[in-house]
C-alpha cells in the first residue's frame, strides 16, 4: 500500500530567499503565556466563525442534551452528546483549545479551567450537566489586553519549557490564590499537587503562584 501524501497535505516549500527570525524562547514563552500557545488565538479567531456564540450543534446522534452556558464571557447553546466532557466541548466544538489533554483521566490537571470560579478538571466534567454555568479557561483571563497577574507571573519567573501544562497550571495557581491557600511554598505545593510538570518547573511555578498571591 503506498504511504505517498496526497499533493495537497505536501507542505509548500520554502523559498530559498526567504528568512525569518527564529523566534527565541522568551518570545515563545510570551506568548504562550498569554493565550496558551499562539495557535490558540488563531483557532479562536479562524476556526470557529462557523460556530455562533448564541448556538452550535456539537454532535448528532442521541443521547444528547442542549446545554447553556457562558464561556469567558459569551453564552452558548449547545447541543451535545451526554458523554461530551467539558475538555472536548471547549477544544473540539468552541475552538478553545488552549485547555490542553494530557492524561483525560484525571490524572495530570493539564485540563484544568474555572467552573463557578472552582478548579475543575474538564475531562472529567460532562458538559451537559454545565447548565447555567460560567466557565474560565486561560483565553479568558486576560482582561482588555492585559495579561492576568499570574500570566505575566509565569513569564516574570520562566515558569515553564515545553508550556504543554501551563495552561492547566495557572488556571489552578488563580484558583490557588482565590481559595487563600497560598500561605507558604510548601501550602501551594500542597494545594496545586494535581497538576503535574513533565518539565519539572515547580519550583519558579511555586514561585509565580506566590508573588501573585503577595500582590493580592
Ligand atoms: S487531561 Fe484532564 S487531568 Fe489530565
Ligand atoms: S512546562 Fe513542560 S510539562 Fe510543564
């Protein structure tokens, strides 16, 4: 059987004068901090005008549920298939996808957003029990422009490599710092212990989380 791609999943290539400047890591770590990842303001922005803020159908077939909810600030009605967690229902049907899917058991809080303004872990929320509703993921927590505290935090203190987690990390770090259990390294090591670095960045992460908190 041939593997050969189709012509049209061949990347062009790249002209020979052409040159761009490889971004260095402050400036990756900028704005992945901002919108978890770049590509996440490009989904948003260009992957999902298709889908309206007021209505989308997010899966056919029954069992499925209409849901009502506002994420970062919009509503959305929903019709989804009662097994859609909050995870699939953010990255796969709203184009948010700075949520990321890491272990999808549990396990890693790679998933994590606000709900109410509680950590939850989305891939073990379905979404149609959401109803009502208001939902924060990290495109939500800068206001105006302006990145949260706890974004700007992590750059401050190169909280991250690769950043596969960030996103997760500072949902939880804000919903660290809102619960009050930021009293020492030890308490917010403690209390954002769901969250797992491949990377092994928990000290200058412990360390973003706690300055913000010292700001409040
Ligand atoms: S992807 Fe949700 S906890 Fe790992
Ligand atoms: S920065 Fe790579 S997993 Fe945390």
């Amino acid at each position: 059987m041939s593997t050969e791609l189709p012509e049209s999943a061949v990347p062009p290539p790249t002209g020979a004068g052409e040159s761009s400047p490889a971004p260095t890591r402050r400036t990756f770590i900028a704005t992945s901090t901002a919108v978890g990842g770049a590509v996440v303001a490009g989904g948003v922005i260009g992957g999902t005008s298709f889908i309206g803020p007021e209505e989308a159908t997010a899966a056919d077939g029954p069992p499925s549920s209409r849901v009502s909810l506002t994420v970062n600030g919009t509503r959305r009605t929903v019709t989804a298939d009662n097994r859609t967690s909050l995870l699939d229902l953010l990255r796969e049907h709203f184009g948010l996808t700075g949520s990321k899917k890491g272990c999808n058991a549990g396990a890693c809080g790679a998933c994590t957003v606000l709900v109410d303004g509680h950590r939850v872990n989305a891939c073990l929320t379905l979404a149609v029990r959401l109803e009502g509703t208001e939902v924060t993921t990290i495109e939500g927590l800068a206001t105006r422009g302006e990145l949260h505290p706890l974004q700007q935090a992590f750059i401050d203190e190169d909280a991250f490599q690769c950043g596969y987690c960030t996103p997760g990390q500072i949902l939880s770090g804000v919903g660290c710092i809102q619960e009050g259990h930021t009293d020492s390294p030890e308490e917010i090591r403690e209390w954002m212990s769901g969250n797992i670095c491949r990377c092994g960045c928990y000290v200058k992460i412990v360390r973003a989380v706690e300055s913000t908190a010292g700001r409040k």
